[in-house]
C-alpha cells in the first residue's frame, strides 16, 4: 500500500510494537516524557541476535542505580510520584545481566516499587535497552520483508538519530532503512504465586545513551487475590529482538526477529502504612436520589453511585460523569467508567493525587457532546462526603 507521509509524520511521537507478539504493551502507554536525542555510536551489524544470559543474581538493599530514584525523576513531570518517593525503595530484588553482540552489555531491574494494599507502581530501569542503525536491504533482504498495508509502523525514535532519520525521511518521501535492537520488557506482571496484575499505564524515558527508564501503573483496585498482603513478590519478564524497516519512497516494509526470552526482572514490594478511607454521601443525579461511596488511598480511589433505579441509556451523545476535589482542591481524574450488570452502580476509578485525602467533594451530572465539562460542574451542586469511622 502506498504510504501517505502525512501519516508518517503523525506516528513519529506514538509509540508503536516493533513486536507483532506485544502490540497491547505499546498501546497502554499513556504517557511519554521526552528528551533530547544525541546521536549514538554506530556498530557493524552482525548476521544474527545472540544473546548470552551472564548472571541473575540477588542483590539486598541494593538498586541497579542507586544514586536515582526513579519517583523522583518522574515526578517533576507527575507531582503524584514525588509524593510516594520516600516510600518506594525496596529491600530486595534480582538484576539480570546480558552479553549480546548487537548490544553489548545489558542490565535490567526493578528499582523501586509502591504499594499500599490496593494500589501498585513499579519502577524499572534497563540500561543499553536499544540502539538503532541504518539498514540498506539488498534485493533479496527486501524480497524476504513484509510489505505493510496501511500505515508505516514507526520505531521509537528515542532509540537514537538512525531511528530518528529514518522517521524524517519516510515523512518526506524518501527512501530510508533503520534496524532496531531492543531489550523490553513483557507487559504480563505477575506475583511468584502465580497472580496476574494487570497494567493500566506507563511513564517511559529513554536516554541518548540507550537506557529505558519506566514506571508501570496497575489497575485500581488490585485484583482481589492481590490486596491487602504484606508484600508483593512481583516478576516481569524480559524479551529482546530485532526489527528491520525499509521505505522505498513509495512503500513500507517490516522484518521482525524471533523474540527471544531474556531474564526476569523481580522483586520484593512491602506494603506502606497508607490506609484506605471511606467517605460517603448522597445526592442526586439525573432526577433520582443516589448513594454515593468512595475508597480512598494515596494514589488511587474508586467511586460507587448507586439508585433504587437502574440507570438510563443516555444515547451516544451524553453520558454519566463525576468531578471529585479533595481538601485541597485537587482534582482526583477519571480513569473511565463501568456499569453494575444489575444498572443501578456507576464505579468510576479515580486517580490518586499522591497523598491520603482528608475529604472530598463530588460534583454529579449527566454530560452532553455539546457543553464542556465546567459547564456542567457549574450547573451542579458540590456534595460534601463524610469519612466514615
């Protein structure tokens, strides 16, 4: 299919999998800090990806990069986690080291990790994670590459200048090849024994040198087999790859490698002494009196509205929202909605604002496509929720 450049032009900030294996973990980040790339060393490239596992070891009180807490390097971007900082150090986790002749020397860990019974971040760090190169196909390398229909999947151009040329060019209609290689990790976490923790989000740098730094956001509420212990033995594991794109002036291709396992990062994640509160209040929301209950930590809430009725279908055009502040006036944001299978529950999961509310107020009100949502904040009543005992 013929390659629309504008629609190139459009993908180079978007992270897209250079996997076919794990588009899903691209696609759940839903923040990206970007810094300034710097050209990176180029190396010959060799005919395969052979990767060495060296060591796994256990380290004790000890971070793959001590000096930087990665809370704290977020958080001037996302206040929430320079809040919890102080409380997101760990008291053990595994390094993994790799050897590979694309690469070089790879280390991967968990760095630090907040918990607080409901709620769960993780922070990690790989160190040499990628690295791009130009890449001109001979005619029978382009014969064996798969010729993209629709839209010219676009590397990550953090992972340094080839990367970064190779998106301009394609913009601008010109020839270009780039071959990435990466060390990323999986977007299944999973407790030792077996438990799946679902992700919800990312914040994600990758620096001029190659290292990927992350912290991963999980649903709120954990599931239930997850909540309220007094650790969390967490495991995330680790693939590397290889993925070739060519544009020809007119047409994309895409070559992706085996993926290939490569470590598992783990750690210990003790739980903090955040409590869950309890607020709860009553209202009314489109003509019906309603309950309404909220659950409370520092970094995340969810919400429950609940009638005697069941909710209307209020159409394409307009929808059920909520405006909750805490003692501070600071905005707790939605993070979507679900209906109860009986319609008579709203739950809206809240996002945190990095510290334990004292109180809360709740705006209620059916939105509509045309007015914006201060309009509709104004035209409803402040509910003042109470902390239960």
């Amino acid at each position: 299919m013929k390659i629309d450049p504008k629609e190139v032009s459009g993908a180079l900030d978007r992270r897209l999998s250079f996997l076919k294996a794990d588009p899903a973990r691209r696609a759940r980040i839903m923040t990206s800090i970007q810094k300034k790339e710097e050209p990176i060393v180029k190396r010959k490239l060799t005919a395969g990806l052979v990767f060495a596992l060296v060591s796994v070891f256990l380290l004790i009180g000890v971070a793959l990069a001590a000096s930087l807490n990665l809370f704290d390097y977020f958080g001037k971007q996302d206040e929430r986690y320079a809040k919890i900082a102080p409380q997101s150090t760990l008291e053990a986790q595994s390094v993994v080291s790799l050897e590979s002749v694309t690469l070089g020397k790879t280390t991967a860990a968990i760095t630090g990790g907040y918990y607080d019974g409901t709620s769960l971040m993780i922070a990690y760090e790989i160190t040499n994670a990628t690295r791009a190169e130009v890449y001109d196909p001979t005619p029978e390398q382009l014969a064996a590459m798969q010729k993209v229909e629709g839209s010219l999947p676009v590397p990550d151009t953090r992972a340094g200048e080839a990367a970064a040329a190779f998106g301009r060019a394609a913009a601008a209609g010109r020839p270009a090849g780039v071959v990435v290689h990466e060390v990323f990790p999986s977007d299944h976490t999973a407790t030792k024994d077996g438990i799946e923790l679902p992700p919800d989000s990312e914040a994600n740098d990758v620096t001029p040198e190659g290292a990927r730094y992350a912290i991963r956001e999980y649903v709120f509420p954990l599931p239930q087999e997850a909540q309220d212990k007094e650790f969390l033995d967490v495991q995330i594991a680790l693939h590397q790859s290889t993925t070739y794109f060519y544009f020809d002036g007119t047409f994309g291709y895409i070559q992706s490698g085996d993926r290939q396992d490569a470590g598992v990062m783990a750690a210990r994640v003790q739980r903090t002494a955040s409590e869950i509160k309890r607020f709860t209040g009553t209202g009314v929301l489109d003509g019906r009196d309603v309950q309404i209950t909220v659950d409370a930590t520092a970094m995340g809430a969810t919400l429950m509205i609940t009638s005697d009725e069941a909710f209307r279908d209020l159409g394409d055009d307009a929808w059920y929202d909520v405006v909750v502040k805490d003692d501070q006036g600071t905005v707790l944001r939605t993070q979507g909605q679900d209906v109860g299978p009986d319609g008579h529950t709203l739950v809206f999961p809240l996002e945190g604002s990095g510290r334990s509310p004292a109180s809360l107020q709740v705006y209620l009100m059916v939105a509509e496509e045309s007015e914006s949502q201060a309009d509709g904040q104004e035209q409803a009543k402040p509910i003042e929720l109470l902390p239960t005992p």
